[in-house]
C-alpha cells in the first residue's frame, strides 16, 4: 500500500530537519559500478557513500 500524503509530508519535514543533502556527480556509466558494489557490500548507496566518506576522512586525518 502506498504511503498516504500526510506521511509523505511528515518523512519530508524529518529529512529537512536532520539531514544535509550532499549532490555527487560521476562520469556516465559509473553510478552503475558504484551502486552495485554498495549493493554487494553494505546494501545501499547512501550507507556505502557514508563509509566511504568517513573512511577518507579517517585516513586523511591520521596523515597529518
């Protein structure tokens, strides 16, 4: 079943209040490889791109 409006509505107004959107860009075809190892390895893009981040920034921070 399809979520109703109000929810809709309500998941919207949490995401604006928590989160920060992040806008990525890749060469064409690459998203393809990108998502299918997040899918293989984590199970979403958002959790792989978070590691990931996270990840670099761990190992930028420990080099300087």
């Amino acid at each position: 079943m399809p979520a109703s409006k109000a929810k809709i509505k309500a998941n919207a107004k949490y995401n604006k209040n928590h989160y920060d959107r992040l806008e990525m860009q890749v060469p064409k075809g690459e998203k393809e490889n990108i998502v299918a190892h997040a899918k293989a390895h984590d199970g979403t893009l958002n959790k792989f791109l978070n590691r990931a981040v996270s990840e670099a920034i761990e190992r930028d921070n420990e080099n300087t």
